[in-house]
C-alpha cells in the first residue's frame, strides 16, 4: 500500500504553494479589507491553469483530477480563505456542472474558456425559501418553442457579481416536484434579462462576491439545458457531492495554517519567564489539532483518490465536508486563543481566518445535511431507507 | 538557437539550521530544489526562446532523483533534458564535476549558448561556469543579471564587483546567471502533469561519456567544519550622536557590511 | 634566493627533480585609484606569513600597471614582481589575461596562487584552474599551511557562510585560491624590503571576445523587501518626515531599501509594501537598521532570521535591544544625520 504522492503531484504541489506565499499571501489582509480578490490574481492563477485543475487537458484543463485539485485548494486554503471560495465555486460546483452532465459542445464551448480562467462560473441553486430544502426552489423556465424563458432569483450565489456562466437550477414541470420537474440550464450572465442583485455584506470571506441573481425573462436556448431534462435534481447532487471534497480540502488548509502559525507564536511569545511553548497546556493544544489535521488530510487525499478511480464517495465526500469544516473552526478558534488577546486583532492573520472560517459548516449544505447525507448512505447499505 | 542549459539539484537551505553552540548541522526539512542561479539561468533561457526560438536542454549532473529537477526544467518550458547519473561518479570534486559537464555539453553539441548558475547555494562554489567555459574554449560572461540578442550578438547586463555594466559577445558563448538576474517563472500546471507522464529524460552514464576511474578520482578532500561563534546579542552603547554613529560603522566593517 | 644560481652550485641532474617541482607562492594583484586595493596588501602579508613557514618566495603578479605598484607589493611582502602587459592587456578581458597568466605559471610554477574574490579573480581564477586542470578554492574566509603534506588549507564559506569547511588538496599543483576581501588583517608596509619588479610583455596574445560596454545606468528594479540584503527600518521613535527621509537616503547609501512598523505606517511615512512584521513583509536581510523601533513582538517576527540587528532607541528598556547585536541609546533622527555625514564625508 503505497501513500507516497505520484511526483507530479508533489512539483505541483510546490509551484502552488510557491505561488500562494508569493502571489496571494502579501494580499490577504487587503483582499479583506477592499472586499475583492484582484482581477490579476485571477489571471495570473489562470495562465498557470488553476482556474481548471481536475478538467482534462482537451478542454483547457490541468488534466490533474480531483487529486491535483484538492491540493490546490489546500494551499490557497492556507493564505486566503476568499480566494479559496472565488476558484472553488468556479472551478468546483460552477464548471464541475458542466463538466459532469455537459455535451461535448457544451464543454467545447463552456467548459473550455472557464477551465482556462478567461471566464468566471457560478454555481445557482439556493434561494429565499430554498436553502437545506433545495427541492423547493421556485426560479421557473417555461417553454416558448425550442427555447426556455426563465424567471426568479437566486441567492447567496458566490462569484455571484463577477460571474460570466451560471449553471442555473430551474422548475420546468411544477406538478412533478424534484424527481422530473426540474432542469439545469447553462446560462450566460451577458444574456438580456440577467443581472446581479442584491450584494451580501458578510461576517467573512468578504474578498468573495456572494449575491443575488436576478432572471427576468431570459431566454435560453434548448441547446444549454445541461444534463437530462428533468433530471436537474440528479445533476446538482452530482454536483454538489464532488464539490464537498476539495472544499474540505480547503477547509485543510485553514486548519493547517492555524496550527503552523500557533506553533510560530508559541514559539515567540514569552510569558513568565519563557516561550509559552513550553506550557503543556499549550502543546496539548498544538497535539490536538495536529492529529486532527492528519485524520482529516487522510480522509481527503483517499476521498480524492476514490473520486479519480470511479469509486462511489458520496458518504466520504460528506464526511470531508462535515469534518473538514468542524476542524478548520476548532483549530481557528484554538489559534485565536494561542494568540491572546493579539488574536482579537485584525493586524492578525488568526482574527480574519476565524471570521472566514465560519461559512464552511453553513455552505454547500449545511453540517446538519451532510450528517444526513452521511446516515442515509449508510442506512441504504442497512436496508433502511432515511428521508429527509 | 539550441541552448544547454546546466542545473544543479541541491537540499533547500532553506530546510537546514546550524547551531553554532553545539556545531551542528541539522535538515530541519529535507526538500530538494533546483539550485536558485541555476533556475534563473533556466529562466533567461526560456526568455531567449520566448523572443527569438530556440530548443531549450536542461542537463544535469546527479543522483538519480535529479530527474525531479529536470522534471521541473522540462515543466517550465525546457525543449529536453539529460541526466548523467552514475554511481562511478559520486563524490566528486569541483574540478572532476566540471570536467563531466563539459565532456557532456560537447556531445550535445552543436550549441549556440551554454547557461549556468553563478553559484551554488548549498556549497557556495562558483567555479563551475568559469571552468567549463574554459575547458569548452568559449568566451565567458559571468554575474549576468539580463540577457538579449541583438543579432548574433548576445547583450548582457553583469554586475562587475557589484555594480551593473555592459558587455557583448558574439556566440557560441557561455553565461553564467547571478542568482540576482529575475526570478525564474512558475511552470504551468498542465505542462508539470506531462513533463512525468509524457516527457522522456535521457540518462548518461560515465561510460557514455567515456570517462575512466583515473579522470574521476577526487583529489580535494575536507579537513572538517569550523563553526563562527555565536551572535552575541544585547550590547547597548549610549553616548553622543555622532559618537554613536561611529560605532555603528566600526561595526558594519568589522562584519564588512561596507 | 635564486633558484637557477643554486642550481648551477650542485648540478645539473641532481636539480632536475627540484626542476619540476611547483614552489613559491603568488599573488595576483589589482590596483585602484591609490596604488593596491587593500585587499591584495593583505592577500600579500598572508602569502609572506606562509611563505616564511615554507621557506620559499613570494612573487606577485600584476597586469597592466606602473612600477609604482610593483614597489608597493615589494614592500607588503613580496619577493619578484611580474608586470605583465602587452597588446590585449591595456583594460581586463578574461582571455588575454588568462593566457599571459598561464603562460607566467607554466614557467614560474609556483605551488599556489592566490587572487582576491573579486570580479577578476572570479573571472581569471577558474579558467586558469581549468587549465591546469587543478584545484581552486574560492571566497576563502582564511588560508592556512599543512606543513606534513606541504599544502594549502583552505577555509570556505558553506550555506551562505553559515558555517565553513575546510579544503585541501594534498598532491595536485598549482593550487589556486580566491579571497574574500577584508578577511584578512591589514598588514604593515616595509619600505625597505628588497626585491625585483620585472616587466614581462606579451606580443602574441588571443584577442578577448567580450566586449565591456561601460556601465549600465537604466538602473535595475529594486527587489521586493524580502530579498533586500540591507533594511532601514523607520518606527515613530525618528519623529517626523525629516526623520524619514535621512532613514531613506542612509538607506540609498548602503545599498539597501527602507521599511518600517505598523507606527510609521499609521503616520503614513511608508506604503503597506513597505511594512515589515506579523501584518506585513517577512524579512532576512544581512543588515537590518531599526531606528526609533520599540521591538514589539508583532514586529520582531518580521525580522527574526536577520544576521545583523542594530537598533536606535531613546528608550534603554526598549524590548529590541535583547535581541540587537548592537543597541545605541540616543536619539534616532540625530544618528541618522551623523551617520550620512560620514557616509558623505568617507571616500568611495
């Protein structure tokens, strides 16, 4: 059983990590502040093909799978949560649509120039009364010949402001409900019809544009429905199941940052005559969060591994998620207490990654989804069938 | 244009702490990297190709997981690669390790540019380009920072005892690239994916090179390590301004700092 | 002692052995504006000190240059002197140079050769090892004498000078050497030392293929922060924008850039580029200025793997000193005057 990491993982593992500490890193604070991930931060991570790790090479992408783009996620999730968010809802849920149920024309028209970062995707599911309940959502596409008129709202949409291509969740046959009435489409943020409302102001990740979309009568051609009609449904757990992976990726990353830069302060802080690092109570500390950041690392790269060879992983998926994002925040929060009082401060990297760490356990499906996700999959295997 | 390009593998220093109090060396971190000269040498390369074409060859002399850095030469945009590697060839000397080189680069002749590193980072040497120039018998540019072809004529900026200059020659020539010169780019995500998956890398061997056990034996042997004392921190000095300012320059002389 | 005249004492065959043996310790010089630079006078008294312990002379080479300097090496140590010039020689260019030095050391032989780890010895040093297929030591630290194997101990810098191994190479000759200039102690002229300076001209040297241009003044851009070998450093303790400014042009003038804590960024006299510690620039500068800086921690983890610290503070408790190589109490802004005074004031 070998864990060793195929070489050319491990050279782009560095280049990535070069490029975060170099290129994002100095940024973060100002990314924060300003409520924007530079445009030339975008490109530059482009034109190395970030903006399209795990989609193959034929259409733009990296060709590095759902591996190669977990350990980006790590290593933008160790200096900046924001852009984290900004390449995973891109690259993740928004092109992933695509790249999973997409026709070949599709990804030859869609998929490619996303994967190549020269445009920006956005994943639309949520709305007002449509969260956890993702069933329920009302944004209806009514037939008019060979096209589709599309009209409601989506909310909380991240990349929602800079977004180029959506691939939005619409009700096509209301009497139908989530099995046969709804439908994906592939939606082009410049069509007539389409804009951006409401910006939320929000506790953290506030570099990321997260907003309403407004659909007022957009006409989509019957050539951008994405995937099986009707099977919208099938299409965004699809989605959404395999996106849960490298978010708990990212979510490794944070935690891993928390304890590295714990470590660093312990190291220099001194009190009562030492660094506190030689309190025990603060290596308790350092001890527990390291073992946790190794169980979750496991669980990630081997969920990785099992998306990239075929093998059934929602239930794992799940798991990242829900643990990824419980340990990011313990681990946050147990660096916030490292620091003190300094740790209260926005001069401190700790006092934004606390802030932005929140959202993980909320987004993408709530913990409390994931723990059903979770359950379900194991009662199926038990003969049990668990409804929501 | 075809130019050879030399790289070294070397242990990040970055890894490695010395404790002077108890004169040991320690890796904290054990990775290893493309010498940072040797990767700016590689990147004024690649700008040459950029602007005018060429074939790119990356060649290094090494253990076998110097293939890594010839993986990661090939990643940023290096045409091909060699790796002479032999275990008739470990332990050697400055003087042997050039010789090696230079018997390689002729066979990958005909060459128009042979780029290298000024120095190393991890053995501070920097005689290597100098030796193979000679030993190539090509004109030689050393502490290159920037390099353009204007014609067949190479321009250079070098730094000549630390301040910038000047200079041409026509090629075949051989640069040697400050580690000061831009730093290297970073190799595009898909092109690291194929530089394994895809890319071949020629292995050398000593017989290859028609090297015998005579020209290899070192002859350079290491009488030990001797450790500077430890940084004595804390002295604090009150007096007069331009007292003060005084011993502030005593000092930076003494640690030749000016 | 003339080797030659020794040889005609005890005759020819006995001699022949010593004949092809390498002996005699050389120092290739270089000359400023005011005679030798500095470094050769005190690569020359080293040469003379092992030289003494090996019993044999020192000669030193020198290219293009007035017997003036000549006399000068005489009097810091050295035996003969060898003025080399000719056709090709007039201003540095490696080729000449190095052929109308190997063509001095096939007939000389001398068992070492040392240069100063300057451009020229960096350029001449290996082409010439090359051809001799022999060894060099270079940017050496100290030199020293292996008396049982009659050979050159070299110390040399390893991991940027964070430690250094020493070298020798027992049996192959000449053996070649850069030193790092301003290792070596300043030695003591002798006016009255004896010795030849001969002036040796060559006819037939290969033309040099590198063209020196002159100097470059575009001006290269400045590296970020963090790869910048000298920093000075501006905290609220240099007052005002005057205060600022002398931190600027001292930084100019070492070579290096300015920077400054989250105080001085908060009065606005740096950019955010410019701030160094927990919320800005990791730095690892060989020299790091810090002028009316408190030390807080925030800071010091911006600075921590700087080789030289010296700070300026009013305050003697101020939390940097601890951790400085040298603290000055006094007012930063005043030293930060007196210091580009002389700055000014010494020559080039």
């Amino acid at each position: 059983m070998d864990f060793t990491l195929p070489k050319e993982y491990e050279l782009l593992r560095r280049m990535i990590r070069d490029f975060a500490r170099q290129e994002i890193a100095p940024l973060a604070k100002r990314v924060d502040v300003q409520e924007e991930v530079p445009r030339e931060v975008i490109r530059k991570a482009a034109e190395l093909g970030m903006m399209g790790v795990p989609f193959p090479q034929e259409y733009g992408g990296m060709g590095a799978g759902e591996l190669g783009y977990c350990i980006l996620m790590e290593e933008i999730g160790k200096v900046c949560t924001s852009t984290a968010t900004v390449i995973g809802a891109h690259t993740g849920i928004g092109a992933m649509a695509i790249y999973l149920d997409g026709t070949p024309e599709q990804k030859k028209k869609y998929l490619t120039p996303l994967a190549r970062g020269e445009k920006i995707a956005a994943f639309a599911l949520t709305e007002a009364n449509a969260g956890s309940d993702a069933a329920a959502i009302r944004t209806r596409a009514v037939r008019d010949g060979d096209d589709f008129i599309l009209t409601g709202s989506k909310m909380f949409i991240t990349n929602g402001p800079i977004a180029d291509i959506v691939s939005v969740m619409a009700v096509t046959d209301p009497s139908l409900g989530p099995r046969g009435g709804i439908t994906a489409f592939i939606v082009e943020m410049d069509w007539k019809g389409c804009s951006v409302g409401k910006v939320e102001d929000k506790m953290g990740i506030r570099g990321s544009g997260t907003s309403e979309l407004i659909f007022n009568e957009v006409r989509v051609p019957k050539e951008n429905i994405l995937g099986q009609f009707g099977a919208g449904f099938v299409t965004f757990m699809k989605t959404l199941d395999v996106g849960r992976v490298s978010l708990g990726a990212a979510c490794l990353g944070g935690a891993q940052a928390a304890l590295e830069r714990s470590i660093q302060w312990a190291k220099a802080r001194t009190q009562f005559g030492k660094a506190i690092v030689h309190n025990q109570s603060i290596q308790w500390m350092i001890a527990n969060m390291a073992t946790e950041i190794e169980a979750l690392r496991s669980l990630v790269y081997r969920t990785a591994w099992m998306v990239d060879t075929g093998q059934p992983f929602t239930r794992y998926a799940a798991m990242c998620k829900l643990y990824g994002s419980e340990v990011a925040s313990r681990c946050i929060s147990q660096a916030v207490q490292i620091y003190g009082a300094l740790g209260y401060s926005r001069d401190v990297e700790v006092e934004r990654m606390f802030r932005d760490a929140r959202i993980a356990e909320i987004f993408e499906g709530t913990n409390e989804i994931q723990r059903i996700v979770i359950a379900s999959d194991i009662m199926r295997q038990e003969g049990v069938r668990i409804s929501p | 244009m075809r130019i050879v390009v030399a790289i070294k593998q070397i242990l990040d220093p970055e890894g490695i702490t010395v404790n002077r109090r108890r004169e040991r060396i320690f890796i904290n971190r054990e990775e290893r990297i493309i010498n940072p000269a040797d990767k700016c040498a590689l990147e004024a390369a690649l700008r040459l190709k950029d602007a005018h074409g060429a074939e790119v060859i990356a060649l290094s002399l090494g253990k076998p997981a110097a293939d890594d850095a010839l993986r990661e030469a090939l990643a940023m945009g290096a045409d091909s690669a060699v790796l002479i590697s032999d275990k008739a060839l470990a332990g050697m000397d400055a003087p042997t390790a050039a010789m090696v080189l230079a018997r390689a680069i002729e066979r990958l002749a005909p060459f128009d540019l042979v780029l290298a590193g000024q120095t190393a980072a991890d053995t501070g040497g920097d005689q290597t380009a100098g030796r193979l120039a000679e030993l190539l018998g090509l004109p030689q540019v050393l502490q290159a920072l920037e390099l353009s072809l204007d014609g067949g004529r190479l321009q250079v900026v070098r730094l000549w005892d630390g301040k910038p200059v000047r200079a041409a020659v026509s090629l075949p020539a051989l640069v040697a690239v400050s580690p000061l010169a831009p730093p290297a780019r970073y190799p595009h995500g898909a092109r690291i994916m194929n530089a394994y998956r895809q890319m071949q890398v020629s292995v050398w061997t000593a017989q290859d090179l028609g090297l015998t056990p005579e020209e290899l034996t070192p002859n350079i042997e290491s009488r030990g390590q001797v450790f500077p004392p430890e940084r004595e921190l804390g002295t604090v000095v009150e007096g007069p301004p331009a007292q003060m300012a005084g011993e502030i320059l005593s000092l930076l002389r003494m640690r030749r700092l000016i | 002692m003339d080797l030659d005249f020794l040889q005609s004492l005890m005759g020819g065959e006995e001699m022949a052995a010593a004949e092809t043996a390498y002996q005699d310790i050389w120092v290739v010089g270089e000359v400023s504006g005011e005679g030798l630079t500095p470094a050769t006078r005190a690569l020359l008294g080293k040469a003379r000190d092992m030289a003494n312990a090996l019993g044999v002379y020192v000669k030193g080479v020198l290219f293009s240059a007035p017997e003036s300097a000549g006399s000068e090496m005489i009097s810091y140590g050295a035996d003969t002197v060898y003025l080399l010039e000719g056709a090709g020689l007039e201003s540095f260019a490696v080729e000449p140079y190095a052929e109308a030095l190997a063509r001095q050391i096939e007939s000389g032989r001398p068992e070492i050769v040392l240069f100063n780890a300057t451009s020229l010895g960096g350029e001449l040093a290996p082409r010439l090892a090359a051809r001799f297929r022999a060894p060099l030591f270079t940017h050496c630290m100290d030199l020293g004498i292996d008396e049982a194997q009659r050979a050159l101990l070299a110390t040399v810098p390893r991991l940027g000078g964070e430690y250094y191994e020493i070298l020798i190479s027992p049996s192959l000759r000449p053996q070649f050497a850069t030193v790092e200039p301003g290792v070596l102690p300043a030695p003591f002229a002798d006016p009255y030392r004896f010795g030849s300076v001969e002036r040796v001209t060559f006819d037939d040297l290969p033309a040099g293929r590198v063209e020196m241009l002159g100097p470059y003044d575009d001006g290269l851009p400045e590296p970020p922060l963090s790869r910048s070998r000298v920093i000075v450093c501006v905290g609220r303790g240099v007052q005002d924008t005057e205060g600022v400014e002398l931190a600027r042009r001292l930084a100019a003038k070492l070579g290096g850039q300015l920077a400054g804590t989250r105080g001085a960024l908060d009065e606005g006299w740096i950019s955010e580029e410019q701030l160094v510690g927990m919320a800005g620039r990791t730095v690892r500068p060989a020299l790091y200025i810090a002028c009316g800086v408190a030390g807080a921690i925030q800071h010091m983890l911006g600075i921590a793997k700087t080789e030289c610290l010296i700070a300026i503070n009013t305050d003697p408790k101020a939390e940097i000193f601890p951790y400085a190589d040298l603290g000055v109490v006094a007012d930063a802004k005043a030293v930060l005057e007196e210091l580009n005074k002389k700055l000014d004031n010494t020559p080039a």
